[in-house]
C-alpha cells in the first residue's frame, strides 16, 4: 500500500475504529542505516510511542535485500520506538523487484531466511519481527519453502497475501493456500487478499484458518470496514458509514495532505482515494469525475463542499 497508506490516512482510518495494529508504508533500504529523520518522516507515530492520534500502534515496514543493513535499519527503527518490525517480501511493482526488493526474493529462499535472520537477531527479543510474503513471484511452487525460511529464521509471525507477484490483485485470492501454509509452519498466520466486507472476512476465516485478517485496499474503500467487522464479531448493531460522514473524511484528509505534502501531488492522492471509495459508495464516482478536472487545492475544497 506504498503511497496510500500513509500517515494522514493511519490516521483517519484509525479514527473510525476497529484496527488492532497498522502497517506503515515500506522504508526502502539499500546500502546503509538511514538518519532518525527519515524513520520519523515515514513514520511519525515514533513521535508519539509508535502510536497513531487515535492509539492505535504502527509496525514499521523495511524492504530491501541486504541482510546485514536491513538489520541495521530494522535495530535504528527499534531504538527510535518502532512497535514491531515488518519486513516486505511481497511487493509487486516493478521499480521496487528490478532492485531486488519484495516478491522477486521469493525466488530465493535462501536470502528470504538469511533477512529474516539477521534481523531478528538485530533487534531486542521484546520487539516483534513479522514478515509479509505472497505465494510465489510467478508461481506458488516456492511458498511452503519460503513459509519456513520465515519461521525457521525467528519470525514472530507473518502475514500472506494469498496471490502471486504475476497474479497481482486479479480476483480470486487463493486462501486454501493460506491454509496449507498455516498447517506447515509453528507461528501465527495472517490472511491477506480479498476480503471487501463482513461475508469476505468470514469466508477468508473458514478457509484459511487463521484466526487473524489483514486489511488493506478493502479498508480504503470502506473506511469502517474494520470497525464493522468488530461489531459483528461481539454480535452488535453497527450503521455502516453513510456518504455524508465518509465525504467529511475526504474533506479533512485533502485539509492534511495539503499541509503535508508538496503541492504537486495533492491532487493525485485525492483522486486516488476517491477511485477507491467508489467501489463501495456511487457518489464517490460523482466526485472523482469533478476532481479529476482539477489541480488547485482550493479548486478541490470547492468541488468537495458542493457535496454536502
């Protein structure tokens, strides 16, 4: 979620409810251990306990391919509060595999293990190391090896999405794999891939047998998802959020991106954000059809305010 899940929007999105713990965007990492400010630039929780405004506690994600500094990074993370340490091996953009970084090291893993390794043993026993993977880079005859190369190293637990690099995000998310994985290894499983609504969430459950669910572009287009599926989980009622209150989010998150970010790309997170909810809301796609017109932040706030 490199480039969408960012502060402002851990922020918001925790504000609803409902999200036991957040991922941050990856720090790419190559050659060696980056300053305090980068850490906090990408990660501003670190201000604030590894916390979100809202409490909610934000795992530090690490992506690269060099054991030995990812270590480094992952202990400089840890000794600047960092909650957890994550590590990516399931990114699928091309920039970040032709440097050798996410899923292209599931073709490898030897170095999978070796990464795990050095930093778990990097970073103090108190600070949890997990590990994202997806099944394979172009296919899945690698995932079990690369599931134990994680658990055997000393993870603490890892989450898959349950699709190859080559399959991308098309539909369907194999969660039997998920399954097959959680039988073969002795840490915790978390599923990953498809899961847009409470009836997803269950079936993911049933399937995969995990007993935990990581959430991401299901969450950005229905940003009470989380908290939906806690209600339901306690047997409670629970309104989901109408149009009117998701759109007073997009106003407020378009007021923080504006003081945050470089101008030039205010307009491309808003329109981002807004082709997502459409999945979920018809009115967004009303929105995104006037936005994309525009580029003046006070042009967006206008266009936005014409909704109430």
């Amino acid at each position: 979620m490199e480039g969408v899940v960012d502060y402002t929007m851990r922020d918001l999105l925790t504000q609803v409810g409902g999200i036991d713990h957040c991922v941050t965007e990856f720090l790419r990492v190559s050659d060696s251990v980056l300053p305090a400010k980068v850490f906090r630039r990408l990660c501003p929780e670190l201000h604030n306990g590894g916390k979100t405004p809202a409490g909610t506690p934000v795992i530090l994600q690490l992506l690269g391919s060099d054991p030995s500094v990812l270590a480094g990074n992952a202990r400089k993370g840890a000794k600047l509060g960092a909650p957890g340490i994550d590590l990516n091996f399931g990114c699928p953009a091309k920039t970040v595999n032709r440097s050798k970084g996410g899923a292209v090291l599931l073709d490898a893993p030897e170095l999978v293990h070796e990464i795990v390794k050095a930093v778990r043993e990097a970073v103090p026993e108190e600070v949890p190391v997990s590990a994202k993977m997806r099944l394979g880079n172009k296919d899945k005859s690698l995932a079990l090896e690369n599931a134990h190369a994680i658990a055997d190293a000393g993870a603490d637990s890892m989450a898959v999405h349950a699709r190859t690099k080559l399959e991308g995000y098309k539909p369907p998310a194999h969660w039997e794999w998920i399954a097959r994985i959680r039988e073969a290894v002795n840490i915790p499983v978390v599923a990953n891939g498809e899961v847009w609504n409470w009836e997803d969430y269950l079936r993911c459950r049933e399937v995969s047998g995990c007993d935990d669910v990581m959430i991401g572009r299901g969450l950005i287009a229905k940003p009470d998802l989380a908290k939906v599926i806690k209600h339901h989980q306690l047997n409670e009622t629970v309104s989901s959020l109408n149009w009117e209150h998701v759109l007073k989010l997009v106003e407020q998150y378009l007021v923080q991106i504006e003081r945050d970010i470089a101008a030039k790309y205010v307009h491309g997170r808003l329109k981002q954000w807004l082709h997502h909810l459409q999945r979920e809301y018809d009115e967004a796609g009303v929105v995104f059809e006037k936005v994309k017109k525009l580029r003046e932040p006070s042009q967006l706030r206008v266009a936005l305010n014409q909704q109430f």
